[in-house]
C-alpha cells in the first residue's frame, strides 16, 4: 500500500508553503504500510516559535486554498510542536529543539521518504 495521489498531491502543497515560510529540514514520509490512520507525515522545524506559527499559518493557508480542511489541529498555543491532521496527512511542525529530542525521523526511518520539490 502507499500514499494516494491525493495525499502526496497535499504533500507537496504542505511542504511547499512550509518551505516558502523558511521551514528547516522539511522531509515527508510516506507511513501509509505501517499506519491505518493517515498516508503521509510532513515534518519541518524552525529555530523559535514565532517562526512555527509563520509555517503553521501558511501551511493552514495553502491547503485551505487547495480544499483540505483540518480535522484537528494541536499544541499551536504553545509554538513548540504543532500538528495539523488533515486525515489523508498529518504536518509537524516542530521547534529544533523538539525536533532534535523527539528525532521522528528516526522514529519513521523505516518508511519510505515522499521526494520533495521545493522551488
């Protein structure tokens, strides 16, 4: 099984708002094999948290014009690790620091990594 077209078509909107928004480190996994829930996990970072809410906002923004709409959104308050669920995927954006403790990368290196194209 692997990611719908749908969702890598929602990647690559996500990831490119992310990285238009100076986002660190974007990277997408396709976890569609060991996942039932999603197809597909972008991650990015930035090093404080008014720069995650920047990406936040625009990711939120690019998909909205894209007509994804969210099913649930988490931790934007805090500006350190914020997820946006939108189903068919899930965004992390994350502060470095997160980013470097919690390692989803890592945790995720199993699954097959999306190619990106950000221009």
């Amino acid at each position: 099984m692997t990611a719908t077209d749908h969702a890598l078509e929602l990647v690559a909107v996500a990831a490119q708002a992310a990285h238009d928004k100076k986002a660190d480190q974007v990277l997408a996994f396709d976890v569609s094999d060991q996942l039932a829930i999603t197809d597909a996990f972008v991650l990015a970072s930035a090093n404080n948290e008014r720069a995650v809410g920047a990406i936040v906002d625009e990711v939120e923004e690019k998909l909205r014009e894209a007509g994804a709409k969210p099913i649930r959104r988490e931790g934007h308050k805090e500006g350190r690790w914020v997820l946006l669920d939108y189903g068919e995927i899930v965004i992390h954006v994350q502060h470095e620091e997160e980013r470097s403790f919690y390692a989803l990368e890592r945790l995720w290196s199993d699954c097959p990594l999306i190619p990106l194209t950000l221009a």
